[in-house]
C-alpha cells in the first residue's frame, strides 16, 4: 500500500517547526551546560573534598541537581537526534507516514510531535505490546 504524502509546502512548514525546536532545544541545552558549570562550586560536586566543605545535607542537594541536569541533558539531547531523523525523513518523503501501517498520520499529530514515525493507534498497539 502507497501511503499518501504531505505536498511540498507542507513539508516545508514541517521542517521549519523542526528547526525552531532544534534552536530551542539548542539553547535549552546551552543554559543546562551553563547552569551545570557554574551552579555554587563549579565542578565541586565533582570532587571528593566537596562532602567535607559544606554539610551533608548540601552536598546531597548539590548532587541531585546535578544528576537532574544530566538526565535533563540526555533527554534534549535525545529530542534532538529524534528531531534529526525527522529531518532525514522529510528529505526522503517518508515524513507523517506512519512505519507500522503505511497511514499518512494526521498533520495535527505531525505539528505536536514532529519526530513521530506511527500513527496513534498504531502507537496505542505498540505500547500494548511493550
């Protein structure tokens, strides 16, 4: 089955609501980067002498800050790679056709969550399945 695809300007609309989330995100991850380097002692989080400079408790704090700023580095980072092979996938006219089904998934879906590769029911089967 030949799935229907979305003309060029469509497509190009897509691809300029993916670049403005891959600056977003771009500057998402530059303010983490920032936050992460300069957030009280630096790298002191880091560094073993840190637990003796301040209390235990903020050496807890400091430490969970900074786990929560890897993960929400490796998350962005990962929507960005996702938004990539969006782009790719605009590139070779598989973009908003749906990877289980063949479905052109419905352009409402394409603007929320431009790197999705399945349709929403398909998707619904899938995570039942997981």
């Amino acid at each position: 089955m030949t799935a229907k695809k979305y003309s060029a300007a469509k497509m190009k609309k897509f691809r300029r609501i993916i670049e403005a989330k891959m600056v977003e995100i771009t500057g998402d991850v530059n303010s983490i980067k920032t936050r992460m380097n300069h957030t009280g002692k630096g790298n002191a989080g880091l560094a073993q002498d840190s637990v003796y400079s301040t209390d235990m408790a903020g050496a807890g704090s400091d430490s969970y800050e900074r786990e929560k700023s890897f993960q929400l580095l490796d998350r962005e980072s990962n929507y960005f790679k996702h938004l990539e092979s969006a782009l790719e996938r605009i590139e070779n006219g598989e973009f908003g056709v749906c990877s289980l089904c063949g479905i052109l998934i419905p352009e409402e879906r394409m603007i929320e969550v431009p790197n999705a590769t399945k349709c929403v029911p398909c998707k619904d089967k899938d995570n039942l399945n997981l």
